[in-house]
C-alpha cells in the first residue's frame, strides 16, 4: 500500500484496529467521524475492525479516499476464545472475511460470535492474522495459529519476565493497536451507557505519541508497517461499482421478447408510441439494465399464473416497455407519463422496481425469484437497526440515574457523542431481495446467513450500503391485493375488469347518496371510509378542501396526500385563498416536468427543476427567473420552492384507480365489500369491537374515543350497519360474513 514513510515522524503511524458503531451495541461512532480522528491523530493507515461486520466499508472506502488515508478492511473475530482481527491482504480476502462472518456460531460470551480454527485455517491464504493477547496462558496459541501477536494499550497481560523474553526474542511478530471502540476520552460515558456497565479502562483511538509512552517504537511504528506493506494498495475499490447485475437472458432475445409481446398490439403501430418504445429500449439495453425489467417481467408472470394480482408502486408506471411486457396495466402516454421520471432524462438511471403482492403471495415470493436468478443468487435484505438522537439522551439519562449521580450539563450535550451510525441491532427487510449474477459473489461485498427467526439467507450488511453493488427487488405485502384476492372469490368478477370512471361512484367524492346511509358518526359524513387513499382524516379533509368531480382531480387529490409540505402551509392556504383550484395544482412531480416543457422551458431544465423540487432541494435562483420570464404565475413558484418531496404521478394514477375501482364494489356490491375488507383489512379491529357491548360502542362513537387504526373500522362497521347490513362470524374460517337485515 501506498503511505507516508510513518518511521520518520513517531506521531505517524498504521492503526490496525480500530472500530465504528457498526459493532453491534460495542462500538460508538460513525465511520466518518472515526476517518477523520484518525487524520487529526496522524494515522496514516487505518483498519477498520468492526465485530463481526463489514457493514462500514463502503463508508469507509469514501472517508479514506476524502481524508487520503490507506484503508485496510478487516473485522474482530473470536477463534478458540481468543479475540483475532483479520486483515485482507486483497479483494479475494475481503471475501474471506466477509465468509468467516457467515459461518460464526453464536456464543454466550461477550463477543457474542466465535469461528472454529478449522473454518479459518481454510480461508487464511488473503488474510493477515493478529490475535489479541489478553492472557499470557494464550500465546504459545497465538504464535501457533496467527501472523502476529497483538497488544492491546487497555485489555494487555501483565509484562511478566517469560512475556517480556518472548517479545525480545520474536520482536518482529509482536505489535501494539488501538484497538478502539470510541473515537476520544470524551466518548467513554456514551460507550459505558450502550454496554450498561462502568468500564475501567479507556478503549479510545490512540495516537503515536500515547503508545510510545507505553510500548517501544518497533511494536508501534515499525511492525505495523510491516503489516501494510503486504497489503494490496485500494482491495474493496476493486470490487466496487455497479456489478454485473444479472446474465438471465441475451439483450437480442430481449429485443425479440418485446417484438413478439407487441407483434399483435394494433397500439404500437402508432408512430408515436413506436417511437417512445424503441428510446426506452434502445436506452435499457445500451446501458445495461435490460435483464432487471426482465426479472420484474418474470416476476410478474409468475404471480399472474397463480391467478394472482401484482401491484406496482414508484415510477416504473411510466414506462411504456413495462406497459408492453404487461409488467404494469397503465398505458403512461395515454396518462401523460413521462418516461424520463422512470429511466432518467437520458434514459440512465437504474430502473427501480417496487412490485406489491398478497400476504399469501409474500410467502411464496423468496422461492419464486430463486427460481427465475438460480440457486443461490438471492438473498433477503438485511437491515441495521441505529440509536436516534432521542435514543441517545435516554441512554445516557438512564446510565447516569444507574451509577447515582447526574450530571446537567453533560445531558445539555448529549447529542454531542458521536452515537451516529451507532448499532444496536440487525434484522431483515420485509420484503428487499438482493439479487446477483451467477458469475458474482455475495461474500465480495456482505456476509451472508439465515437468522434464526427467518428460514431464508440474509444479508448481514444493511442493504443501504450495498444497493449500488447488487440489485434491490423490492416485493411487499399489501393488504389491498388481499381485499382484491377476496373480492373476486365472493363476487366471480375480475378487479382488471371493474369500471373505474364510474359515475355514481365518484358521486362519493361529494356525498353519500349512492350509499343510502341514513346518518353518520357525530354528523360527520365520509362515503369514502374504508377504501384506500382515504382511511385517514388527513385525506378526508384535502378531498373536502379541494373538492375533486373526476378522476383526473382524485389523481391530483392523491399527489397531494403523499407530498411533504405539499399540502401543509402551502397548497392549502392557496385553496383558502381561492387563488387555485385543482386544474391549477402540480401535485405529483412529473406534472413539473410536463408543465414546464408546456411553458417553453427547456426540456433538461425541466427535468432538473422537477428533481430539486421533489427532492426538496428547493429552486435555484437562476431557475426562478427562467421560470419568471416563462410567465410561470409567482404563487406557483413560490409553491414548488416549498416542496420537500413530491410522489410520482404513475403512483397516484395507481392507486386512484385501484381506489375507485374498489368504491365501485362498496356502491354495487356492499356485502361482499364490507366481507371483503374487514377480513382482510380490518380483522384485528372487528375482533376488538366485538367485545364491547352495545353501551360501550355507542359510547366511543359519541365520545370520538379511537385508538390508532381504529377509527376507519368502526365507521365502516357503523355505515355497514347503518346501510342495513350485520354479519356473523364463520366458525370455520374465523371470518366476518355481511348479509342484508332490512
């Protein structure tokens, strides 16, 4: 590796093991901030060392390359009840490391994790190997089965005469490291808080200067070099980038799956929709991305020949070859739907595909994609779990209340400790599959293993840090596609097939006439609770604010729901104003984009407008004016400098659709609807309500007395039975069942 000649100036020198928060309820810290010290301590090589994790590499690597310091990408294992850091000496130990990890055993031990001598006598060839010397009862061990013995300035054996023999005689295998788990002296009661413990000794980042005092110059200044000299110079910057994605199929027989999907598609003779499907195409396969949408167009096949439904989410709607694949049932140019929202202005930007199934779909989904990448290329998201700010305070307040004393000004500076990125447990996403090529491996970037509450492989490293290596197949529940699921069964209809333009269904939109209802709770009529974009108050009063008549309005209704500070302090106080009614409203971020173009802008400031605004950037000054000078309205400029972020409209178009097409049921089918919805939506708050008694009811519904969730259940039980219908309980299935009284 490359570094300053560290012999010349004892304050310089390679510290080869230091640790972050990414050691689980051990370490305290950022990388960053842990980067950083470490320049300002004259460190000009750094180990990164975390327990049993890889998670911060990736933070690492950019800290390094900012603050010019060599990384060296290592973590603290535990073999034969010693404490061993692990150095990869290139790429292909980096991949060792991150397989010693994954085939730990749990241990009842501190360290919580341990490896047998077996398992790392096989992975040892890119590995340079430290143990730690906490016991002299240890060493003959540690000389036997590691490349050096390491000292630690706080957990190091008495320097007795046979130690001290050992080291005069062997002077070369023996060096001095950190071995850190905080940054300074200062983050001591931070770290003794995480652990619950008052600690004795100060585990801190050392500089040359404090170990010099303790240990002489070869085991401080000059064995460390030693150790980096053999290491390969930038060893994860070799594996980072966007790895080869997937190799599932041939871009020629790419081009020729969408000739075939599009070949008796009279729409495609169009000049311009032929025109808009070859740049997606051509854009998808230049640069590389074809056989993600291909995976999502697998997907998709595989729950539609289930006989289920899959829902989409994001802006992969505004794709017109995912509409030509059938992977979406939104036609976007019929939509006004860009495609520079879903691909990039320049048809650049990796596709994010966000799909939706049923809970019993979810179940089937690990074994689905396994089936489509192969054995072995999938793996479920893993996720960490970091302290907040209020987390923070709490711990420190609660330590201090345990060791009888409080300290004021310390709990004034809480969030002073360096508690970023600070680790206090892993898990799994509900619903992010990693997926790789076959000619690629996991262990190049993340440890990977099934955790004990789940039966499926993990990633160890948070997905957050590894998303630009691998791809994030995101498929989520959704508690609509069970009522879809439902519905079907009780009514033989299919959900694709249901009007969405219905007129007395939007008559919903300003009362509830077409329901027949008789009276409301406290007089507070909402003919659309219980479908999906209007279970909330919030929702319920934009719909009112703005009074939406067509589905084009309940799109923008919708835009506003989901933007932050879109609705609030902004767009409402224009609609009190009356200085805009919704035909005047850009509620969804592509509507920016189509706008502006409309206006005269060009094209790719338009684009770059639309992703300041929706990415709560706010506006440029040299945009305003162009805007200005386009005869763009003042509020409306003022209104998008607001904005913190704003939904697509693919999105919003979804779920209005899937919203009035779900109202159609409850206007002409209202037992099935009511069924339908509470045993899927609502089947938690139904067995709740049924033991109240009739008193107790009546009482919550006068007295507005909801817990969170509750309040959509009972006004839907309430205008169910209001509109004459009761229900009983299936002994069987467990399930509510609607039926007419009167």
């Amino acid at each position: 590796m490359k570094h300053t000649d560290a012999a010349k100036n004892l304050n310089l020198r390679a510290e080869l093991c230091a640790r972050s928060g990414y050691s689980t309820r051990r370490g305290v810290g950022s990388v960053n901030d842990l980067v950083k010290a470490a320049k300002e301590n004259g460190i000009t090589a750094l180990a990164l060392c975390d327990d049993y994790s890889t998670n911060g590499y990736n933070k690492f690597y950019f800290a390094c390359r900012r603050e010019d310091i060599d990384a060296i990408y290592g973590a603290t294992i535990r073999i034969e009840n010693v404490r061993v850091v692990v150095l990869a000496k290139n790429k292909n130990g980096i991949i060792s490391i991150n397989q010693l990890i994954s085939l730990s055993l749990p241990s009842d031990e501190a360290f919580k994790c341990s490896n047998s001598l077996e398992d790392f006598n096989k992975l040892k060839e890119d590995i340079i190997s430290i143990g730690i010397l906490s016991d002299v009862s240890t060493l003959d061990f540690i000389m036997e089965s590691f490349d050096y013995v390491g000292v630690s300035p706080w957990d190091r054996p008495s320097l007795n005469k046979d130690l001290a023999e050992r080291i005069k005689n062997d002077t070369e295998r023996f060096l001095v490291l950190s071995d850190s788990f905080y940054i300074s002296k200062s983050d001591k009661l931070a770290f003794d808080a995480l652990l619950g413990q008052t600690t004795n000794q100060y585990c801190n980042l050392k500089s040359g200067y404090e170990l010099l005092s303790d240990f002489p110059k070869e085991m401080v200044i000059d064995n460390p070099l030693k150790v980096v000299s053999q290491i390969e110079d930038d060893a994860f910057g070799r594996v980072l980038g966007y790895l080869d994605a997937l190799d599932l199929i041939k871009s020629n027989d790419f081009r020729a799956l969408v000739e075939e999907k599009i070949a008796n598609n009279s729409l495609f003779e169009n000049e311009s929709y032929r025109n808009r499907l070859d740049r997606e195409l051509d854009g998808i396969i230049k640069n590389g991305y074809w056989n993600i949408v291909y995976l999502n167009y697998r997907i998709v096949e595989e729950v539609k020949k289930a006989g289920e439904h899959c829902g989409f989410r994001g802006t992969m709607s505004n794709s017109l070859l995912n509409y030509a694949l059938g992977i979406t049932d939104i036609d976007p140019v019929k939509w006004g739907l860009p495609f520079e929202v879903a691909f990039g202005f320049n048809v650049d930007r990796v596709p994010d595909f966000d799909l939706n199934v049923s809970s019993e779909m979810r179940k089937e989904m690990f074994e689905i994609v396994e089936k489509i990448v192969g054995k072995g290329n999938v793996a479920m998201a893993g996720t960490t779990e970091c302290l907040t700010d209020r987390q923070i305070t709490r711990l420190i307040d609660r330590h201090m209340s345990k060791c009888g004393y409080y300290d004021s000004d310390v709990m004034a500076n809480a969030k002073i400790f360096r508690l970023g990125d600070t680790a206090i447990n892993y898990g799994m996403h509900p619903g992010g599959f990693i997926v790789k090529s076959s000619t690629n491996s996991f262990y190049e970037i993340t440890p990977v293993k099934t955790l004990n509450y789940a039966n499926v492989p993990t990633t160890l490293n948070d997905f957050h840090s590894i998303h630009d290596h691998f791809i994030k197949q995101d498929i989520l529940e959704f508690n609509q596609l069970d009522f879809v699921k439902r519905i079907e069964q009780l009514t033989g209809l299919n959900f694709d097939n249901i009007p969405f333009d219905d007129k007395k269904v939007l008559s919903l939109l300003e009362s509830d006439e077409a329901l027949n209802k008789i009276k409301v709770i406290n007089d507070d009529p909402n003919p659309l609770c219980g479908i999906n974009e209007f279970t909330t108050r919030f929702s319920l009063n934009i719909v009112r604010a703005t009074k939406p008549k067509t589905v084009e309005d309940l799109i923008e209704v919708v835009g506003l729901c989901h933007g932050t500070q879109l609705w609030s302090g902004n767009y409402e106080k224009l609609f009190k104003a009356g200085v805009c009614t919704l035909s005047d409203v850009l509620a969804n971020r592509d509507e920016i984009y189509t706008y502006l173009i409309y206006k005269g802008l060009p094209a790719n400031i338009a684009y770059s407008i639309m992703e300041d605004v929706r990415k709560g950037r706010g506006l440029k000054p040299e945009y305003k004016e162009v805007m200005l000078a386009n005869k763009i309205p003042q509020y409306l400029v003022d209104s998008l400098d607001l904005i913190k972020y704003m939904f697509p409209r693919g999105h919003a178009v979804c779920y209005t659709i899937n919203a009035l097409k779900m109202a159609y049921f409850k206007v002409y089918y209202p037992a099935e609807f009511y069924t339908a919805l509470f045993n899927a939506k609502f089947s938690e708050h139904l067995k709740g309500l049924l033991s109240l008694t009739p008193e107790e009811f009546e009482r919550k519904v006068n007295e507005n007395d909801f817990g969170d969730g509750e309040l959509s259940a009972i006004e839907c039980l309430y205008e169910a039975m209001e509109r004459g219908f009761e229900f009983n309980i299936d002994e069987k299935t467990n399930e509510a069942v609607f039926y007419k009284t009167k």
